[in-house]
C-alpha cells in the first residue's frame, strides 16, 4: 500500500494536523512503509471470526446516574491556554 | 549502590538503624550526580520528598506507618500527579498541571511510599528506545553509548542506575519489561485491568497496564499490594479479587511445567542472547521444572496487528488534545481548525504525528473494515494461541527481546526496523496475560532479559517463580560500574 502526497494531506486534515510540504513527503514514505508492515493480514483467512476488543471480554460496566464529582472549574480552567469569565476561550467561531 | 531490598528497608526503617529522611536524601544526592548524565528523571522534588520522608518517619514512630512508609520511587511522567507537572514526555504537555491524582500513585502514596519525582519516557509511551522525548533521550548506564529501551526507560534507568529503590511504568506493547531487559532489571506487566489505568495519559486503551519495576521480584510484589486492585474509576477495571503478592514467593516449583514457544528462538534472536535464556531454563530444570516445545503460531501477526490497533486507539485517545482546554496552542491562530491544526502539529513530535495518522487512516471511512477489524481478529487468533498453550503448560518462556541494549540513533531512521524490537512482547498485551521480565545473564556485556508469561490474573505464580529464579542465581543483584561516559 503506498500512499501519495495528496492521500497524506488529506489523512493529516483528518487528523487535525498541519503538514509542511517536506513533512507531507517524509510522512509520504514512513507512513507506506507502516502501511506494507501492516498489509500482511491481508493473507490470513479470518472468516467467521469474531473482532476481540477487550482481551478479558468484558463488557462496558454501568454506574448508577448519580452525581460524583464535584464542581472544580477553577481547578480545570487552571491549565487551559485561554480563558474569560470562567469559559475556556476560542478563536470566533461565528461571525 | 544503595540498598534497593524493600524489605530489608522497611525493616531497618521499623528499627530505627535508619531515617526516611536520610534514605531519601541518598536518593536524591544520586539522582544529582548522575541524572545530568543518563537523564532518566524530568522532574525531581527534592523538598516535597524530603517532607514526605519526614511525615513517614513521624509515622513510623507512631505506629500508624503504611507498608511501603520512607520507601524511596519515582513515577513514570504518564501518570497524573495532582499539583504536579505531568508531561508524557510532549511538548504538548510542558506546562500540565493536573487538577487529580492518578489512582496508581495514590495507592502508592496512601501505602507511604515517598515520590522523588517523574521519569522520562518515550513521548506519549510511544517508542521502544527513550530516544523519542520533548526532554531529550536517556542513557542506558552498563553503556552509555546505548539506549535504554523504552518507553518506560527512564524508570529501568532509575532502578539500574540507583536513583531509586523502585519505579512505576506502563506497558502497551512491551515498554515495561523491554526496558527492564535493557536495564538488567524485574518488570512486571500485570493482567490487563488488574491495575486501574485511572489518572493514566492514554496511549491505547485496550492495551495499556501499569506496573513494577524493580531490582527484584520480591520488591514488584511490594508495589503490586500497593497498586493491584478494582478502581470503580477505571471503566475496565478487573472485579478480581487481589492476593497478598509476598504469600507465595517462597513456593518450590517443582512439577512446574514450562511452555518454550519455538517461535521465540527463531531467525533474527542474538545468539548471546538465545544461550542466556536456554541457560535460566536449565536452571529451572535444576529447580524442579520441565520444559515442554510449544508453538504460538500466530505470533508473526502481532506486529501488523499491534501497529492497527495501537494507533487506531491513539488517534481517537490524543484527538482531545486540540489547544482547548489543556496543553500547547499556537500562537495567534486565525480561525478554530486553524487552532487544531497548527496547535497539534507544534506539540506532537513526528513519531507521535505518524502513529495519529496510521491510526486515523486505519479508522478512517472505507478502510475500517480491512485494518481496525482486521486486526481484531487476528487478535483473538493471538489470544486462542495463548489459551491453547496455557492449557498444556503453567508458565510460557522466551527472550523479551532479540537483542540487548542497541546503540543511540541506530534504528531512528527506520521505523520498521525498531517495530521489530516488539516481536517479543507485543502478543502478550494483545492477548492481555500477565508477563515478566527478570534479569537472565549477558550479552555483548550487556543484560539480558527473560520473559516469563503466564495465564490471566496468575501475577502471584508469575512473582513466585522469578522470585525462586533470583534465590537461584544472582543476575538481578548485578549492577552497572557507571565508569564508561556516566
């Protein structure tokens, strides 16, 4: 699988990242060679078997809707780049 | 080389032949003459240790002293200290502060052990070398010319080089037990959910486990009491009772039957190391123990498997940094995607960029299927391999890796090659048992590690077995000269 510099660009916006030309064609390269590393599943006959996500098998455990936690805004807006008037603060999102 | 025997400590703390106090500054006086060389620490806290030292010695006088009480360690920089800096090693996360504690190092501080500070890693546990930090690399210290394994090899160095009697790290594909083979050290990577991954910076969810490392099985014993256990806070914490870890160290092993995956000696292993590890498995005859030939045929696909789904979960794990709330922005960002962007981008290092990309392709629409899917099968193929084979036998051995210690920068260029490093471990966290690695003899002058596996939530047969091993032999009780360079 080998992927062009478009498919990298087009996977990096997926992914929130901006790309450099040179880092598109350096990505261009490690990431197809991940990409063959990967492609040898391809080969093994996997029918009938089912995806395991959770090695024990476990399934989601459920807690009563209760409240737990309580309010620390101060504590959490503490680490956030920007903030006012207790929000976090964004570039304008709507004009 | 200071005493790293917890035991020993804790009775000699008991019995006044010592202060916490004083134990901990001999900690601290070692991580100032040869951190500035190995770089295994990113953040030391001389004096939050030092008064913590001070409270377990009013503790101890008073009788009220928890289990672990003066016991000098150091955490991986992954695990959320509340009020502390926590940085996964990233940029991204240089000036994090958490707002909670992890539950691991709660357990660890409500036992009394004293925190000297957090060790280097590879960014975001991304990594099998330590050469992948915001912080720079670390040095392996038998040769400083090496690395140390990854991504918990700050902690291995800490441990190796005595900076610390004992460390915590995590393991999503082998970062605890290749490190500690590096290092010449005991890491245990216990069941996945045996131990909360609460307050843990998320690598990949599904696979990641925290866990000891130690100079010595007995010492890992003494952290799992402390951390083993249901976290209600942990979605996939285990609902599995937890033994006392220290009752069975002392079990013979005989009839003890031992699994040899023929898979783990074949092409690409060092001969050094192949002839270490047939050596510990003739000493475990010698113990008592028979060696049956099995095979793990899947094992190969680990890697393609392991490279889905590591990535698959690290994309969608750090899509919540995105310059928001925590973490780096960028400066003056035009618009919000323009944030997302340029913030990630700034804050990631290449490796992490290229494993979020991976994943985000894998995950990505019309792909799903033919990768994340995929790779899920084949997972429980590496599973049923392990079920099957521990039907037969109690314990499956092996090397932890098919070399010693490599040198600085000689695998950084090929992302391939230095995957390949995983062979060995990354089928143990895909299947989710619990493994070890205990120090086995040398390669090249280098340690060599020996990987014990064994069955879901035998972590106390695991323990007892390596614990025999170092009765027997005195691998683990080698420590590096620090001549060369350090």
């Amino acid at each position: 699988m080998s992927l062009d510099k478009q498919d990298v660009q087009k996977i990096a916006h997926l992914a929130r990242l901006a790309l450099t030309e040179e880092d598109a064609s350096q990505y261009q390269s490690s990431l197809s060679s991940v990409l063959e590393l990967v492609e040898q599943m391809q080969s093994v006959d996997t029918d009938g078997i089912e995806p395991l996500s959770n090695p024990l098998e476990m399934t989601q455990r459920l807690r009563a809707d209760e409240v737990t936690e309580e309010n620390r805004r101060e504590a959490f807006l503490a680490n956030a780049p920007s903030t006012e008037a207790g929000l976090f603060l964004v570039p304008k999102v709507i004009d | 080389m200071l005493e790293q025997n917890i035991s020993s400590l804790v009775q000699k703390l008991r019995n006044k032949e010592i202060t916490s106090v004083e134990l901990t500054q001999s900690y601290l006086d070692k991580i100032k003459e040869l951190n500035p060389s190995l770089n295994s620490y990113i953040t030391v806290r001389s004096e939050s240790a030092l008064a913590a030292a001070q409270k377990a010695d009013e503790a101890i006088q008073a009788g009220t002293a928890g289990p672990l009480a003066g016991i000098p360690i150091a955490h991986k920089d992954l695990f959320c200290t509340n009020g502390i800096k926590t940085t996964c090693a990233s940029k991204m996360l240089n000036n994090f502060i958490p707002p909670y504690e992890s539950t691991v190092t709660a357990r660890l501080e409500q036992a009394g052990a004293i925190m000297l500070g957090k060790t280097n890693m590879d960014e975001f546990a991304m990594g099998s070398s330590n050469e992948n930090s915001h912080y720079g690399l670390v040095k392996n210290p038998w040769n400083t010319d090496l690395v140390p394994g990854g991504s918990s090899g700050g902690s291995a160095v800490a441990v190796a080089a005595g900076m610390a009697v004992a460390t915590t790290g995590t393991d999503t594909g082998g970062s605890i037990r290749q490190p500690a083979s590096f290092c010449g050290i005991t890491g245990l990577k216990p069941t996945y959910g045996r131990v909360s991954r609460f307050g843990m910076i998320a690598y990949a969810s599904s696979l990641d486990q925290a866990g000891p490392m130690a100079r010595s099985a007995e010492d890992c014993a003494h952290l799992m009491n402390a951390i083993a256990g249901f976290d209600p806070q942990d979605s996939t914490s285990a609902e599995v009772d937890t033994q006392d870890y220290l009752a069975d160290l002392n079990k013979p092993l005989t009839g003890l039957k031992i699994g040899l995956p023929k898979e783990y000696f074949g092409e690409g292993l060092e001969q050094g190391v192949a002839d270490a590890i047939r050596e510990a498995v003739k000493e475990f005859e010698k113990l008592g123990a028979s060696v049956i030939d099995i095979s793990l045929p899947n094992l190969k696909l680990s890697i393609p498997a392991y490279y889905v789904i590591a990535p698959s979960e690290a994309s969608s794990n750090l899509s919540r940094f995105d310059g928001v709330r925590y973490g780096h922005r960028c400066d003056e960002p035009k618009d919000l995607l323009d944030m997302y962007m340029r913030s990630r981008a700034e804050g990631f290092s290449k490796e992490v960029q290229k494993r979020i990309m991976v994943g985000t392709y894998a995950l990505s629409e019309g792909y799903y299927d033919a990768y994340y899917l995929k790779a899920q099968r084949i997972r429980r193929l590496i599973k049923q391999d392990f079920v099957n084979a521990l039907n037969e036998v109690d314990v499956i051995m092996g090397p932890v890796a098919p070399s010693t210690a490599f040198a600085i920068g000689s695998k950084t260029d090929d992302p391939v090659a230095m995957y390949l490093e995983d062979i060995y471990t990354l089928s143990v966290n895909l299947a989710g048992i619990p493994a070890m690695s205990v120090p086995a003899g040398f390669s090249n002058k280098m340690p060599v590690g020996l990987q014990i596996m064994g069955n879901y939530f035998a972590e106390s047969k695991l323990l007892n077995i390596a614990h025999q091993f170092q009765q027997a032999t005195d691998w683990h009780l080698q420590t590096p000269s620090m001549e060369k360079g350090a």
